[in-house]
C-alpha cells in the first residue's frame, strides 16, 4: 500500500477535513477524546503531516505544534511536540505511519528538538526517537511542577539540537489543559 504525505498549517485546513482528521483520531485511538481537537488543542499554529492513500483517503496524520522544553538546565528549547498520531485501524500496521512520522523528520529541522509521549515505544524508535529516562516536570506560572506519573517521553535529535542527557531532567511548559499529553 502506498502513501502520500501532504503537509497543511492548521489554519489552512477546511472544516470538512478537521472533521475527517477528528475522526480518523478518534476511531485509531477508540475514544471521542478528538472532537475538540482543533477547538482546545491545536485551534492554530499546528503543522499538520496527512497521509493519503492512491484514491484520496486520509489514513494517517500527525500534528506538530510548537513547545517550550528544558532539557536539564539548558535553557529552554523550541521544541516540535508531535500529537494525534493516528492510522485508520483497517490499514495499521501497513506502514503508513512510519512514512508520516519519516516525513515529520525530515521536515521539522526549523526546531531545536523533537518531543512526544507516548506507550508505543518501539514503533518511534524504529524511527529515530529515542525514550527520555531522566525525571519529568512541568513549569507554569514559573514554578516547577513534578509530574512523577509522567511515562513515555521520546526526544527526536535535529541538526539544531544541542548535546543532551537523556538521564537528566526535562521540562515542559504548561499549555492549556496539560503539560505533557
């Protein structure tokens, strides 16, 4: 099965296909969790990485939106925080997402780091992710918040990367309604 990846900003997308995005996050992920996607999360400002099959279907997308993250006590970095990552469940395990999340690469080095979290490691490691080990925190309001649940952050090296300790602390700054999901 092959894939073309289009990438659209947030503010280009028609409503039509904020609900066919929504859906296609809803259905990968067995939740209704998506429907306010673009009204809380991302309503502008996010990069969008579209996966269409050979007769025009979305199958795959992931979102790019920018974030401020400190690793140790560098100062803080902007970062590509990668959300919605979502396959039609009929076609995972197809490859389709490994061709969105390859583009995404390739196409995020206006950044200086990558970041998501996740529970599927293994499949972002097959493409360059690497787990961040060290402890998670929050920063809001100038206060640093522990968030000692906090599992799965991955860090994806760019060419503006600077040297980093994945076993050292890493923050996030709050975005409305969360820190790290």
């Amino acid at each position: 099965m092959s894939i073309t990846v289009a990438v659209r900003r947030t503010e280009d997308l028609s409503a039509a296909e904020r609900s066919r995005i929504s859906d296609l996050c809803n259905a990968a992920n067995d939740t209704d969790a998506f429907h306010d996607l673009f009204v809380v999360h991302i309503p502008s400002g996010g990069r969008h990485f579209l996966g269409f099959d050979d007769d025009g279907v979305l199958t795959s997308h992931a979102v790019v939106t920018t974030r401020w993250v400190r690793p140790g006590g560098s100062r803080p970095q902007r970062t590509a925080f990668v959300d919605a990552v979502a396959t039609d469940p009929a076609r995972q395990h197809a490859g389709l997402a490994t061709e969105v999340m390859r583009r995404l690469g390739r196409e995020i080095d206006d950044f200086e780091l990558g970041c998501l979290q996740t529970d599927l490691r293994g499949f972002y490691e097959r493409v360059g992710w690497e787990p961040w080990r060290g402890p998670l925190v929050g920063r809001r309001d100038g206060a640093l918040v522990p968030t000692p649940e906090q599992q799965g952050v991955m860090v994806l090296r760019l060419p503006a990367t600077p040297p980093l300790d994945p076993d050292g602390p890493l923050s996030i700054e709050w975005q409305p309604h969360r820190f790290w999901e």
